[in-house]
C-alpha cells in the first residue's frame, strides 16, 4: 500500500478495538514467567551451553598476547575462543568499534574472548582464569567542554536563516549559558542477550534481545560473511531497549563463535558491568544557546551550538535535533560538532537528540521567559509556530502544542504555583513548579506484514517486535479492527526473520509505521476474500463480510486466504513537518539544607495524534517521565578521565530511578488526529515522554531555590554552596 | 568465582576450629556481600563455612538493661525488634535507610559490619587498588579518577574507600560492643569503635578481627535516651549508599553524640566532636572534620555534613 495522499476518513473513525483501552495481550505470559526470553530458550535450545565474554581492560590500546591455556583446562570448559585467534570480523550496520577479531582495543570492555563451559560458573571462572597482555594506547584529552571552546564557531552551521547577528545585536533581551548533559546508560533490565545455534559451522539460528529482526539479520550476515538465507533470527520478547539493542552486539557473536568452536548452541548474556562499556551510550553534550527576544516575548534569534563525542566513524548525541523546528523565531542558527574520542561507543538512546537537546534548550527558555518577566507558559505559547520556522511553506501536519500548554496548566494549577525563591515551603523543603515543551519527530519507515484467515482466525506475520512496548497488543487491535473480528481471534506471530520485514521498534517509529504495515496487509486480505467471493466491495463487521444482501461469517470460510503486503511512504509527507508535541508540569521539593531533591507530582500532556491504545500509551509515557527523573537527578556515566572508561558500571552505581523517587504521574492525551502522518493518522508516542521532562525538573527545582542549575544531574554537589546559609 | 569447598557446623566453636584448620576459609551470612565479591574474584575463598547453622539469631536482653543481638538476626529483624524502636530508634532507621527489603531480609549484623567498601575501582578487578591487591596502587586516587563516592577523612595515600554500612554508623553512635571467639576458643569483646581499621598504608587489613574469628553477637549498652534520628543523604530516594549519613543521639539539655557515615573508613565519630553539640552544626564539625582531606569531587561532603547536622539540630 502506497501512502500517498492524507487520510479523510476511513474505518478507524468508527473504531471499536483501535483506540480503547487494552491490557496487553502478552502480558499473562509475563507476569507468569512463561515469556521465553532469549536467554530461557529451553523450549528451543535445550543443550545450550554457557557462553561466557572477557571485556579489555583498557581505555584503548593493543593486545600483544593473551594466554588462554588455562581457561582452556579448567573444569567443564568446551571452548575458548580469543580475538586473536581470528582476523577482525566485518562490521555491521552501524557499529562503529569492531564487536571482535584482532589485536586492537578501542574502548573499555570491547569483547576480546569467549568461553564456553558446561555450567555458567564453570564458564566465568575460566575466563578469568585468561591471562592478556596490553600496550596501552597514548593517554587521550577527553575533556569535552576543552574540546567544545577549540571549535566553537567553526565549520558551516546545519541551519543558518536570517540575519543573526543583527538579531543579537538589535534585541532588547539577550540569554547566553552554557549547559552540559552526561554520557546515560541505557541501563534496561535484561542485559543484551542471545541464544546461538552454529553448531555445524552452517546454518545459523539466533534467539536474540534485539529491537530490529532485519537489521541484525542482515548484519550478522555481513559480520560473519555468510548468506542471509541461512541465517533465522528471533527476538519474540525484548527485556527493555532504549535504542542498546538496534544493532547486533557482541552477545550474538560470542555466542555464534562459541557455538560454532563447541559444535553446540551456546547462550551468553552480557554481566551487567560489561553493559555500560561494552555497548553503546548516550554521549555527553555541551551546549552553548544564546536566545534572543523583542519585550512582547516574541524570539529575534536562536543560536544553538553544541558538541559531543564518539569513536572515529560513529555519531554522538546531535543535541540540536529539535531547535530548528520546535519554535518560532525570525533568526537561527544550529551548529553540532561530533568530535572524535577514544571512549565506548555512543549510539541512540530513547529520544536520540531531542532528549539532551531540550534538557539544554528548555532551560534555556525558562531564563529568558524570566528576563522578560513572563510566565514561561505564555512565553512558549507565544513562540508556537504551525510551518518549519526555517522553511515557511512547510507547515506542521498537525501540532496542538499551545493546546498542550493550556491543557496542562490548567490541569496542574500552574496560575497557584510558587512565584518566588523560597516562597513555598514544606517543612525543610522547598517547593517549586516547573514546565517544559516536549517535541519529538515522527519518523515513519516501512513496514510489512503478512495476513491469513485460517479457520476464522486470523493470524499476523510480521517481524515486528515488542520490546516491552505493547506491539503484540496494537497491532492485534489494528488487524482485529481492519478485518471487522474480534481482538480474541486474532494470533500474533513477530519478531522472526521468516515473516515480511517491518519498521521495527525504535524512534517512536514503531508503533506508526508497524500498525499501518499491518493494516495494509489486511486490506490486500480483505481485497482477496472479497475476490475469492466475488463481493463488490464488501464491508467487515462483526466477524462477517457483507456486501448487498450477502452475509457471510469469516469463519465459514473453509480454505486458508493469505495475503501479503507493505506500508510505503509517499513524497507527499516531505511537504509537510511532522511531529509530537508536549508540554510537562512538576512539583519538586529542595531540601534547603541538603540540596536532596525529590519530585512529588508531574504531568505530561501528549500530542501525538490517534493514540492507539491508552493502556499501553500511558506506559510507555510514564516510563518517558521516570527516565526524565533519572536524567533530571541521578543518572551519569562516570567517565575517569585517565583511564577512558565509565567507572560505575553497575546498577547499584548508575542510579536510575526507583520507585521511591517517582510521585503521582499524570497523562492526558489530546484527542488529536494526524491524517498526514499515517492511515490510522497516529504517531508515535514512546520517546515523547521523556523528552522535556528533566527540565521541567530543572525549572522547578529553580523555581523551588532560585538557584539556576546547567549541569545534569542536578546533584547537591553542584549547588550546595548556593542554597540558603544556615 | 572460584571453586571452593563448603561446610555447615553446628555450633560456634567448631565453626572457628574449622576455620582455624582450613586455610582461606571465610564465614558465611546472608552472603549478600560476600557472594558478589566471590562472583568478581575480589574474594577467592578456598573453603567457606556457612554460620547460618549456628543459632545465634536472637535479641536477649542484658543485665544492665541493654540488649545482645545474635550476629545472625537479620536486619530485617532487628530493626522491626519493638525494644531496639523503643529504645535505640537510631538504629531501627539506619538500617531501614540502608540497601532493599530483599537485601535486609538476608543482610545479618555480623556480615553488615563487616561489610566492604563500595569503591567502584576495589569492584572492577581491571583496575588497581591496594585493598584488593596490596602493593598495586590506588585506583581512585589517580588524576581524573572518580573518586565522588569516596572518603574525606580518616584516608591515607594509599586509600581513600569508605566503609558503607548504614547500621555500623548506628552502633557507633550507641557505643556498641561486639563479642567474638578467637580461632583458639576464646570469647573476646571489641568495642565497635575498635572493630574498624584506618587504611594507612595497609588498606588490605580491614578490622580488628583476627582471621577466622567470629562475631557471636553485638552487645548495646542500656538506652541512651534523648532524641534520635539518622539522615542519609543520596542522590535518589533508595537504593543508593550514604553520599554522607548522620547518626544523632541529643539529649534535653543538648548534649548528646553524633557519627557520621560515607566520609571515612570507619563509622566516624570523635568525643571531642560530641562536646561541641550544644554549639551547634559548625562548631560539632570543625572538630569532626578537622584534618579533611577530601578530593576536587568529594568535597561537597564537609557542607553537606554540616548543613544535614544542622537540619537534624533544628528538629531534635
Ligand atoms: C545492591 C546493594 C545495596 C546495598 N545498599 C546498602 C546500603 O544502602 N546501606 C548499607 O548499610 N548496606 C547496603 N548494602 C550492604 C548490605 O547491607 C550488606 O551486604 C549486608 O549487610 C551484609 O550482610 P550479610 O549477612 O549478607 O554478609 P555476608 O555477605 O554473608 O558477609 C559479609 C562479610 O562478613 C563476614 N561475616 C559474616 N558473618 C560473620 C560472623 N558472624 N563472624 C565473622 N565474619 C562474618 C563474611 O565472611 C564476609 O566477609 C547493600 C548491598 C547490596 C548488594
Ligand atoms: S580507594 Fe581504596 S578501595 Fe578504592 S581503589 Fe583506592 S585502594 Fe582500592
């Protein structure tokens, strides 16, 4: 199906599954541990051995020997293979450092050797047991805010319209601060894993974490020179992503290595200390904005200029993503610079981009809406903007942001919220109010799907998957929906490299582009039944096809129809800016002796077009929100300097939130509709709920102590001496 | 983790004649800490003698009106005890601050004292570190290390780990006394105060306790009385050790004691730092951090101390 014009209306708008709320269908499997995760694959793999990495030592360097004699002898061990013992593997879709093979070390943790073993402690014993040899690499400058003042001003803007310049040096208020976000973690609770089978050396199956079927699929492929065709891939539940598992990790390949050198199927899941510098991060940005504003509020300029690191060949957080769209403004100019670092491989994570840009630029916002002594929800809505502020003639395909503002305050009690440093106080805290506008694109992909009335079920193939997300849910409402049957006939079948390639989950573009794969299919279906039967355009309804005075029941027809098709996306959607807006509101307690800071109530108002299903939208918006609080208070990757690693790397010291830091949460949805953006004129709602939700922290946290803070995560450390004396 | 050999006595003197016998044997709690290590390779027990056998996981009352605890009675256990929420309420709140309920429902007194640092170098066999491998230098110490966790005072040059415990810096303030048998059979008491060592030049040695001695139980003296209170200070709500904790015991007149904990080696508390309580949060700390040696990332501590005592001062 090709998407080429904007939808009017269509069956969705009479819509009886789609849109109403739904537990997920997977979830009995869950909670009752019956889920196989790739690392449980007993129904599939039984035999499977225990794989076991060994991650360098150093920041970067070389290997000069490694003696793996004794890991080799010890009890229960079947294999040992070490990256010397193979040239460096090809790499795949975007991985920037090699996943193994050869003598360099690029960063801390880089798998250099794998041990396969009869149990678990056997294996992890063994590796250990083998002895390596470094010559370490020069010490690097990893000082990022050095690295950010040497090309600060250099190369050609990525946007750059109107006279800046004049627009600085002609407005009557004019904001200028530096802001600095760390490297995150993805942190998801089932570390990367992968059950192998390569026992021949042959065809290969692999029960993997993996957000994206095809990508991997085609990436081990080219990692390990070997036909596509015999390789099977299947990831049907994903203990968490956050973008960790777009691509192919070391998991898959040890365990593939392993499998092969043992002649049995080998598991291997990363240690969680090897997760933070083995895979990839977030990187840390500096960012300078410099915002420019005329006294009615209105923006003159914004010039947003920022930096971050990554391994030569790799991408590092583009923390502008957002700023040449998301507001108003007669002038602009964006600048990312993308410095090269020996450091552990930086990559996407939730919301890439917008979700460190806005932690800078909604700050930034916050100060000039008080130099201009406006209320900062007044000044957002005045610098709303319905076309690309960079190319006029592109207007948004739908955006509801001032509606979110309004909703939002309204909803919060912003017009009672604290006014002044110190104005409201609980005890020894003190309370403060915040906001921040949350946007995020709306990427679509395509993405296909197979259909099949067997029986008067019907079953979905496709190789969609669920990384905690609720795809087995939406698209089982989509189809359900499509074919005018219920939710309880349909079976879902993902997450396989056998069944039509999707979009796969990521960018918030699953769930958009996945459903609209999905509904192809069962229109090509309903076309087929319709021929088969020889019905002028039938109607679906209620387990039937009806066409004039012909009423058939689906499930009396007796043979298998199966139909096959895509969502492909026209060039119509380049006229048009699309994306999903927001607006966040928190109350955060200061304690004013302590500086400990503890958020105790938010509110997130999405636009985000058709929302599919509230249940499974909630959560994923929730989900945004807690990771925001993490973002706002605790998380950092540690980077020691010296040695070029992250030193915490574990889950007792990367502080994600927990549950006692997270308050009431509330989510409203507008009841938005984008007919540009997709058939079920849907988009995606996963990223947009992190996005602007750590500087709405920020703000309120000001607003508590009037005590600006630049520098995530806003830990006591970096204002103590600030706060109140005592 | 390394093989090793295992065995459960039954009672406390064939405990310690076992590990008087076999060489590198290490006792066993809840194994909430000594596990991991096992798992890293930080420890490599050869034979582990598992005490959880052995009794001992009772609170009795003494002779004086204080109160013995097994060292097997859990965390858990002990801070819900009525006597020790009645009367030593600076305990029930340490231990309730420190770790998860999971984590407490297996975490025991002996192996919560006892406990090992949570330096994130000590953790990552990678790295140096002069606790783990005497002799290899200080991980923590070198230029750009992380080191933000990590102690302020009673460092050395060779270490500057905390100790992490939450409940340690409770007893400490309640002058609790730890009773132990020797690997020769001999009972012995250790006043808690005593039980930690400062690194100094040899960070590998840890405490007082000889090898292969077992704590049979932690004595309090009679209640103290006064005000009490524990704050600890973290970066998220829970599940997070103390960027800096404070244990306070204030009496009417506003005397009293208070013990710190996340700055140094050792439950840190000086009784000359005690005396200046009625003068208040500065006065108390410019005695007890007299002598800080903190690191560019740690040094927030010293404020954050005393800006916490004085909270609590004003509420006591
Ligand atoms: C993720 C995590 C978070 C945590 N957070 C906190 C926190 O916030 N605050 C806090 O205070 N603690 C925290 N802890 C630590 C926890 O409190 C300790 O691990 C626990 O108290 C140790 O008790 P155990 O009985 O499990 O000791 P074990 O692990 O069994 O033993 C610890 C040590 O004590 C020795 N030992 C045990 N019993 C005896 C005995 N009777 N005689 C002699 N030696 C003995 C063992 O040989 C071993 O060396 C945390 C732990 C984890 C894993
Ligand atoms: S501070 Fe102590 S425990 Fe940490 S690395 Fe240095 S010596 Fe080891």
């Amino acid at each position: 199906m090709k998407f080429n014009s904007p939808v009017e209306t269509n069956l969705f708008d009479d819509a009886k599954i789609i849109g109403k709320p739904t537990q997920r269908v997977d979830g009995p499997l869950k909670v009752t541990g019956t889920a196989p995760y790739a690392y449980e694959r007993n129904d599939a793999a039984p035999d499977a051995l225990y794989g076991y990495p060994l991650g360098a030592a150093i920041g970067h360097g070389r290997i000069t020997a490694m003696d793996a004699e004794a890991a080799r002898n010890a009890p229960g061990v079947r294999a040992v293979v070490t990256t010397l013992d193979i040239d460096p593997l090809e790499k795949g879709m975007n991985n920037v450092a090699r996943l193994f093979g050869g003598n360099e070390v690029q960063h801390y943790h880089q798998a250099i050797a794998v041990v396969v073993a009869e149990t678990f402690e056997q294996a992890r014993a063994a590796a250990a047991r083998i002895d390596v040899t470094y010559e370490e690499g020069e010490a690097a400058d990893l000082d990022l805010d050095a690295a950010f003042r040497r090309v600060e001003g250099s190369g050609e803007p990525d946007t750059l319209f109107g006279d800046v310049d004049a627009a600085f040096r002609d407005a009557a208020v004019v904001t200028d601060q530096m802001y600095h976000t760390p490297g995150e973690s993805h942190t998801m609770m089932e570390p990367h894993a992968s059950t192998v089978d390569w026992s021949d050396g042959g065809d290969m199956t692999v029960w993997t974490s993996n957000q994206m079927i095809n990508w991997n699929h085609q990436s081990i492929a080219t990692t390990f020179g070997i036909e596509p065709e015999r390789i099977r891939v299947e990831s049907p539940y994903v203990g968490g992503g956050f973008g960790a598992k777009l691509w192919l990790r070391a998991d898959a390949v040890l365990a593939a290595l392993g499998s092969r050198a043992a002649g049995v199927p080998v598991k291997l899941a990363l240690p969680r200390p090897m997760v933070m510098n083995n895979t990839t991060h977030r990187s840390a940005t500096v960012q300078r904005i410099r915002l420019a504003a005329n006294p009615d509020g209105t923006l003159k300029g914004i010039w947003h200029e920022a930096a971050a690191y990554c391994l030569p060949g790799g991408r590092g957080e583009n923390a502008t993503a957002q700023t040449p769209i998301f507001y108003a403004g007669e002038t602009r100019r964006v600048k990312n610079h993308v410095l090269d670092m020996p450091l552990p491989e930086t990559a996407d994570m939730r919301a890439p981009g917008e979700a460190s840009g806005l932690m800078a630029l909604e700050i930034a916002m916050d100060e000039m809406a008080e130099a201009l002594e406006m209320d900062p929800v007044r000044f957002r809505i005045i610098n709303d903007t319905q076309v690309n502020p960079s190319d006029p003639d592109i207007p948004f395909s739908d955006r509801h942001f001032v509606e979110c503002l309004e909703r939002g305050a309204e909803a919060f009690g912003w017009a009672e919220r604290n006014t002044s440093a110190g104005g409201r106080r609980d005890g020894d805290w003190l309370i403060g109010h915040g906001v921040a506008g949350a946007y995020r694109g709306a990427l679509v992909l395509p993405s296909g799907a197979r259909a099949i009335l067997d029986g008067g079920k019907l079953i979905i193939e496709t190789d969609m998957t669920d990384i905690g997300t609720g795809s087995y849910t939406i698209i089982a409402q989509t189809a359900a929906e499509t074919m005018g049957m219920s939710l309880d006939d349909v079976e879902m079948r993902m997450a396989h490299s056998a069944y039509p390639v999707s979009s796969g989950s990521g960018g918030q573009f699953g769930a958009p582009s996945s459903t609209s794969g999905v509904y192809a299919a069962c229109m090509a279906l309903r076309e087929k039944i319709a021929g088969n039967l020889g019905l002028q355009d039938p109607t679906f309804a209620d387990g039937n096809v009806v066409s004039g005075e012909t009423r058939m029941s689906l499930s009396d027809i007796n043979e298998e129809v199966s139909a096959e098709d895509a969502i492909e996306w026209g060039d119509f959607q380049d006229g048009y800016a699309m994306g999903t807006f927001g607006a966040h509101f928190v109350e955060v307690g200061v304690h004013a002796y302590t500086g400990e800071t503890r958020v105790r109530r938010m509110l997130a108002v999405c636009d985000a077009g058709r929302i599919l299903n509230p249940v499974t939208a909630r959560s994923q918006v929730i989900g945004g929100m807690v990771m925001g609080v993490g973002a706002a208070l605790s998380e950092d990757m540690a980077l020691d300097r010296g040695r070029g690693f992250f030193a915490n790397h574990d889950m007792a010291s990367y502080e994600v939130a927990v549950h006692a830091d997270i308050p009431d949460q509330q989510v409203i949805f507008l009841d938005t509709l984008d007919g540009v953006a997709t058939p079920l004129k849907a988009k995606g709602v996963g990223e947009l709920g992190l996005c602007g939700a750590a500087p709405a922290v920020a703000n309120a946290m000001y607003n508590a102590t009037g005590i600006r803070v630049r520098d995530y995560p806003l830990t006591m450390d970096k204002f103590i001496d600030q706060l109140p004396s005592i | 983790m390394r093989a090793f050999s295992y065995e459960k006595p039954a009672n406390p003197s064939e405990a310690v004649a076992r590990a008087a016998e076999v060489e590198g044997a290490k006792f066993l709690a809840g194994g909430t800490n000594l596990l991991d290590l096992m798992k890293h390779e930080i420890e490599a027990p050869a034979h582990v003698i598992d005490v959880n056998g052995l009794g001992l996981d009772e609170v009795t009352e003494t002779e004086d009106g204080g109160l013995r605890i097994g060292t097997l009675v859990t965390n858990t256990a002990l801070s819900a005890h009525p006597r020790i929420r009645r009367d030593y309420p600076v305990l029930t709140r340490a231990i309730a601050a420190g770790a998860t309920g999971q984590l407490r429902n297996k975490a025991t007194t002996g192996g919560n004292l006892l406990q090992r640092t949570r330096c994130p170098y000590f953790f990552d066999t990678n790295m140096p570190c002069n606790k783990r491998s005497p002799g290899s230098g200080c991980g923590a110490l070198t230029e750009g290390a992380f080191s933000r966790q990590l102690g302020v005072i009673g460092t050395s040059s060779s270490c500057i780990a905390t100790h992490p415990s939450d409940m340690a810096v409770a007893m400490r303030v309640l002058d609790a006394i730890v009773e132990t048998v020797t690997p020769s059979g001999m009972t012995r008491e250790i006043a808690v105060e005593d039980l930690h060592l400062l690194p100094g030049d040899t960070p590998e040695r840890e405490t007082a306790l000889m090898p292969g001695e077992l704590i049979t139980h932690v004595r309090l003296p009679a209640p103290v009385g006064g005000t009490q209170a524990y704050h600890k200070v973290r970066d998220r709500a829970s599940y997070a050790f103390a960027l800096v904790s404070v244990a306070l015991v204030r009496q009417a007149d506003g005397t009293g004691r208070v013990a710190l904990g996340g700055v140094a080696p050792k439950p840190w508390r000086r009784a000359d730092a005690d005396a200046q309580l009625p003068n208040g949060a500065a006065a108390v700390m410019s005695v007890l951090l007299d002598g800080a040696t903190p690191t560019e990332e740690n040094a927030f501590k010293l404020t954050l101390a005393e800006r916490t005592l004085a909270a609590m001062l004003k509420e006591a």
